[in-house]
C-alpha cells in the first residue's frame, strides 16, 4: 500500500481568492476563533493586529508598540495570549485601552532578537519560538510557556523558526528551521510537554521555496507555506510525500489555517517585505490575506489554559 492510499489528495472546491489586500508587510499569526467565528491575523513588523468577521466583511484593527507575531485564544478567560517582539503577555481587544499584560521576557540580553510563530499544544501550553531579526545568525530558541506562568527552553540555534504543528495522536511535534530549509520532527511527550529526537523530515526541491508557517488536518495531513515558493503543500505525515498544492499569486507566502463554520477553509498570509519595486509590479497582492475551500476540515485551534 502506497502512502498516500492512506492520505488522499485533498480537493479544492471553489478557486482562490484575495479576501484582503492588505499590503501587509510580513502577514502572519493566523488564528481561527471558533468563540467568535472569527479570523485574527497580523502584520509582525508593522506591529498590527487584524481581526475579520467573514459572515459580515468587518475587519478591526489593533496598533502595538512592538511587533506582535503569534496569538491563541485563551481557555478561562477572555482575549488572547500573544507573542510580542520580547516575550509572552496577555492581550484582549475588547479591552484593548489597557494594553497588553505582559507574562514572560525569556531572552533580556538578545536585543536583536525577536519572537516569530507559536500556538498552543492539546494541553494548552503555548509554543513559541524566536529568531535573529535579520535571520542570520543561530540565536533563536523554541520555548513553552505553561498556563502556571512557567517558561522553559526546549531547543536552540536558530535563524528563523516557524511553526509549530503537531501529528493527529500528538506524539510528534513538526517544527521549521525556516532558514536552513529544514522541517524537523520530535518525539512529543503530550503528558509532560517535552520533545526529544530531533531529526530531518522534510526539504523542499531547490528552487521550491523555504518552509514557514503550517498547521495539520483533521486528516492528518500537514500544510506548508512555502516562502519565496509562492505556494502551499499538503503532506502526508510520516513520509513528508506531497498530496497537493495551491499555487498563489504571491512568492512570499508565510503561513496557513483552517477555519469557517466548517473549518473548511484554508486561510494563507503572505508578505511584501523584501520585493523591489519590479517585483511588487509583479505581485500587486504580496502582503494579501487569501482563503480557499477544501474538502476536508482542518482541526479547531488550541487554547491556551490560563
């Protein structure tokens, strides 16, 4: 039986759409609220915070005075934890006035330093990982943040993180190693929130872009955007084979979600950042919100257990 037997490949129903052409400079974050049937997404360098209403078409916006680059919804209460150009903290746009309630600064001495993608395990700890600012040099590090207020460090020597998603019996944990083109996978201990036996599991083809932000299906099946690839894939868990594609009208694609009354659509964000003025010509979305139906759901977000 040949893997994919196992793992169809998925069908899109519907063609792909710009929902927002935001220009963003680095889209990012993208998190389903099933508690509000809503989608939040950020721009990390313009320091901003969208959420859109698709049953309505009403997006809010909220400013920051760092950048902001991950979020999930809080189990206990009400708003968001979120990840902050330095650390953890609690942030509720219903309350926006009083600002982000910061938790955790884990890396005080790393001043170029700055976090990047997160989201939160079945257990409801927060994953989140850092990055050198100009991804160059090793100085970022995967870090979990507990609902007790505990941070601890799990892995480092990092350029550029991105992820993490998580296999559908959440004993491996995927996470990228965005600028060294790898896509690692772990041994995920759910009851103690550990990973261990890193390993290689997948690289793109040359020429087919860099991994950055994905999520996994109710399938099983992982989804990948590719930066500079101008694309996202679908794989099958454990051999990494290609399922899929969706090609997109931008290069720089940065990250993937499910979301929807059905958890039928897959939400993409991209960049601008970084294109001269020949390609911004070429790619008059970059920096777009996109969205696509699948057959298939993805699976609902984690919350955070604080």
């Amino acid at each position: 039986m040949s893997p994919s037997s196992t793992f169809p490949a998925p069908r899109f129903e519907g063609t792909l759409r710009c929902i927002h052409a935001a220009g963003a400079s680095l889209g990012e974050g993208l998190l389903w609220s099933a508690r509000e049937q809503a989608l939040y997404w950020v721009d990390i360098l313009e320091k901003r915070l969208w959420r859109l209403d698709p049953a309505t078409g009403k997006q809010d916006q909220w400013d920051f005075t760092e950048e902001i680059s991950a979020l999930a919804e809080r189990e206990n209460a009400p708003g968001l934890i979120v990840t902050l150009r330095r650390g953890f903290a609690f942030f509720d746009p219903a309350n926006a006035g009083a600002g982000p309630q910061w938790l955790h600064r884990p890396e005080p001495q790393l001043l170029t330093n700055r976090f990047n993608d997160g989201k939160c395990d079945a257990r409801g700890r927060f994953w989140g990982g850092t990055m050198d600012f100009d991804c160059v040099a090793p100085s970022g590090a995967l870090y979990r943040f507990d609902p007790d207020g505990k941070c601890s460090q799990h892995d480092s020597g990092f350029a550029v993180t991105n992820g993490p998603t998580w296999s559908l019996d959440g004993r491996t944990m995927y996470f990228n190693d965005t600028a060294q083109g790898g896509i690692h996978a772990y041994d995920f201990d759910p009851e103690h929130g550990t990973v261990a036996h890193r390993r290689l599991w997948l690289r793109f083809a040359r020429g087919d872009g860099l991994p950055d932000g994905m999520t996994t299906d109710a399938a099983g099946r992982l989804w990948i955007a590719h930066w500079a690839g101008a694309c996202v894939s679908c794989h099958h868990p454990s051999s990494g084979e290609e399922l899929g594609r969706i090609g997109l009208p931008v290069s720089q694609v940065t990250n993937c979600t499910f979301g929807g009354p059905d958890l039928r659509t897959l939400y993409i964000t991209s960049a601008s950042t970084g294109l001269d003025e020949a390609r911004r010509a070429a790619e008059p979305l970059a920096g777009g919100l996109f969205a696509i139906e699948v057959d298939s759901p993805g699976l609902p977000a984690f919350r955070f257990g604080g």
